[in-house]
C-alpha cells in the first residue's frame, strides 16, 4: 500500500500526495477530476498504468486543494490558477525535487499550463492528455463545447438525479468502459469520496470560466499533447490547439473516444510518455514478467480483536500472527512479500506449495486464538523494488476477500495445475471480482487435501 503523506502551503494547507518508484525523471500526476488519488489502486486499469509509468519516472501523485486527503476550501472561493502553481512547488519542496514533468488531462490542464508559465525552472516538461486551455466555445473557438452543454453537464455531474443512468457520464467520459459495471462503480464512489457537491461545483464552475490561451506562446518548456482521436468532450481540436501555440509541442494522435490516461489504448499512452521524457521506448514483453502463485492471507474480525484487546495487546499479537505467517512462508519455499495491516502476501514458484502453506498457516495461527481467510492466484507478476504488482496481485486480493472465514479461496488457475497432485477443490460457483471485467470461477481448497 502506498502511503499518503502532507505538504505544507505558504498558507498553512496540507496538500496530500503519495510517492511511487524511483525513476530518474519525477512526473507529477494530480487526481483525475474529483477522484482522489488514494484511490487510483482500486482500479485495476489505473493501478497498472501507474505500474508502467514509475518503470521509469518516480510518480509524485497528489490531491489538489478540496479533493480527497488535501485540505478543504471555501467553496466560495475556490483556489486560483496561481495558487494551483504555488501548491505545486510546495509539494516538489516537500518530496525534495528540484525539476519535475507533469501530467496533467481533464480539469488539470490549465494549472499545468501556468505552472509552467510561472516556474519553467521547475517544470521539465508537460504531458497533456486529453486536456484544453479553454473549455467554452468562443469566437475563433467555435470547436469548444456549448456553455448550455456544459451547464446541463455540470448539473449531471454533481447532483445526478435518482433515476438517472448510472453509467451516463462514464459513457462520455471513457465509452469503451461504460458497460463495465465494477468500473462504473469505482469511477462514481472514487467521485463521491473526493469532492463534496459544494467544491465539485465550485471547481467546475471556475474550469468553465478558465482560459489560459494567451499563455501557450510564452510557454518554453518542452512538451507533449496526446489526444484520442474521437472524445466527445475535448475534441481533437483541443489537443491540435494546444500543440500549435505550444512552441515546439509534438502533438501524437490516438485512436480511442476515451478521456482517461489509464483505459483505452494505455499502454500506447504510456509509450510516448516514456520516449517523451527517456528518449526511448520500450515495449514492455509480458514474457519477461515471472510467473507466480500469490498467496494473501487476513485476519477475520480484527476490529473486533484489537476492541477487545486493547491497542498494546493487539499490537503485540498481531506482531505474534506476522512472525508466525512469516515462518510457515519461508518453510514452503516462499517469499514474504510485505505485511498490510492484519494481512500478509506471499509468492511462491509453486502452486502446490503455496496451497499447502494456506493450509499449514490457517491451522498454525489458530492456537493464537486467530481465524484465517487466504485467497490464491497464479499469474504474471511485475516486479519492482521488492514489490509485486500486475493484474494478478489485484486478482489474488479480490479472491480473498470473497473467501469465507477459516476458508482457503482460489481462483480458476490453480485447479488445472495441481491435478494430481492430491490436492482437491471444490467449486464455489462464479463471481465478479471489483474492478475486474467479467466473472471469475472460483474453487475452495477441500479440508481433506493433506498439507
């Protein structure tokens, strides 16, 4: 899990931001609209796009004024370009860079581009995706969006009526997600969490009356306009604007409808990311990625054991329960991945014997008064700095958090790889899986395999 950590403003607001990688070059991302980036890991496309990029760039994530963890403002008076550019540079102080690019698509564009107007020491360069410099069509920007459009929009976003269609703004936002009802759910409870009404409505209010076009031609930071050939909000000609009056912007058109960074087409995203700030790129070969069975394990009702205990005597238990999951991985030949909380993860090299450790760990853990849940995966893991990530390892959490308590969980890809090798399974039918397309078979261990 990453942590989330505080910078402080000349004015004494604490700006939330997280720090993944440690590449040589520092990219700024800042929460996508109204979502937090406290909750970019929830969804599986977002957490990989993330992975790909801290490859090679350290990630400075954050929460701009009002959104998610950062502080809150008076709706009334919602932060000004300037002080977007200020928070900014408190923020690359804090994590000690000196220079860094940003990211910046949707509702973010504008701050990106007066922070490289007024810091253009600071800034590296700028990655506009799907992005503007003005949102309202206006003379000699007749391609801008309609400000009664805009309005009804406005209005749609944050005040939905009860009876509208849930998935109606991922429909034109990110189309090629729409049907997906796990992302749906994520993209408006990520929405909720991050901005009440009152500051969604102040944010989109002052986005509509931003307009930023008389700063492109004295913007001389190297940068890089994307643009998705055929979006629906910010068209086209938003991104070729851009590019034009951006001295020596390379503009790169994508196919896609989608607004997102992270759905549609990611991984050509992230490809010209990486070329723009390395100067090369590189097509990551999943062949290169180890194939491993991922354990997860978690302690049932450990709120209601660290009530019951009391904080001392609940640490020092729980220390007891680490020590011990600790030990049973390493005797079946495992890694210790890291510890989250009540819950450890675990790769093994062999499906049989992470199957056996679940087992062995359930049954060692009980004389600590404890019960066990354990999920099981196997896939291809990506691996950095120690860490796991990938599609799998969001997988083999989901699976356990549909496991039962003192039930050993496993996805569909363990059965075809163990037969015969005594261990059995018994079907528990198919499930969606948060964040994941589709249902998922998945198969309890059978009390009478031997571990």
């Amino acid at each position: 899990m990453v942590a989330t950590r505080y910078a402080t403003a000349d004015d004494g607001a604490r700006l939330a931001y997280q720090v993944r990688g440690a590449g040589p070059v520092d990219l700024l991302i800042p929460s996508y609209g109204f979502i937090s980036v406290a909750t970019f890991d929830e969804e599986p496309r977002c957490a990989w796009f993330l992975e790909r990029l801290q490859s090679f760039a350290r990630l400075i994530c954050f929460d701009w004024r009002g959104i998610g963890l950062s502080d809150p403002f008076d709706p009334a008076r919602p932060p000004t370009l300037d002080r977007a550019a200020e928070d900014v540079r408190s923020i690359l102080n804090r994590v000690g860079s000196a220079q860094a690019a940003f990211l910046a698509s949707l509702l973010s564009g504008p701050a990106a581009l007066q922070f490289a107007a007024s810091a253009p020491s600071r800034a590296a360069g700028l990655v506009l995706v799907n992005t503007t410099a003005r949102c309202l069509a206006a003379p000699g920007y007749e391609f801008g969006v309609p400000e009664l459009v805009a309005s009804r929009f406005t209005e749609e976003v944050i005040e939905p009526d009860a009876d509208a269609d849930s998935g109606a703004v991922v429909a034109v936002h990110a189309p090629s997600v729409a049907s997906d009802p796990a992302f749906v759910h994520w993209w408006e409870d990520a929405g909720r969490r991050g901005a009440s009404p009152a500051v969604a409505r102040a944010y989109q209010t002052a986005f509509l009356a931003t307009d930023v076009r008389a700063l492109l031609p004295s913007i001389r930071v190297p940068a890089l306009v994307i643009q998705r050939r055929d979006t629906q909000w910010f068209r086209r000609e938003h991104g070729a604007y851009l590019a034009e009056r951006l001295p020596g912007a390379r503009y790169v058109e994508l196919p896609g409808t989608d607004m997102p960074p992270f759905t549609e087409n990611a991984d050509l995203v992230v490809e010209e990311i990486e070329e723009f700030l390395t100067g090369a790129r590189h097509v990551h070969d999943d062949g290169d990625r180890p194939l491993a069975t991922l354990l997860f394990t978690d302690i049932v009702e450990s709120t209601s054991h660290a009530a019951r205990l009391g904080d001392h005597q609940w640490r020092e238990l729980l220390h007891r329960y680490h020590e011990r999951v600790s030990r049973e991985v390493v005797r079946f030949r495992g890694n210790v991945v890291k510890t989250l909380g009540d819950g450890i993860i675990g790769t093994f090299d062999s499906p049989a014997r992470a199957v056996r450790c679940a087992m062995s760990t359930r049954d060692a853990v009980e004389s600590l008064g404890l019960q066990l849940r354990a999920g099981l995966h196997t896939g291809e893991i990506d691996l950095t700095d120690g860490d796991v990530g990938g599609i799998a390892v969001h997988i083999a959490a989901r699976v356990m958090a549909l496991a039962e308590p003192g039930e050993i969980l496993a996805s569909g890809a363990l059965p075809a790889l163990l037969v015969g090798s005594g261990i059995t399974f018994e079907p528990r039918g198919e499930h969606e899986l948060k964040g994941l397309p589709g249902t998922w078979p998945l198969f309890v261990v059978a009390d009478d395999t031997d571990a």
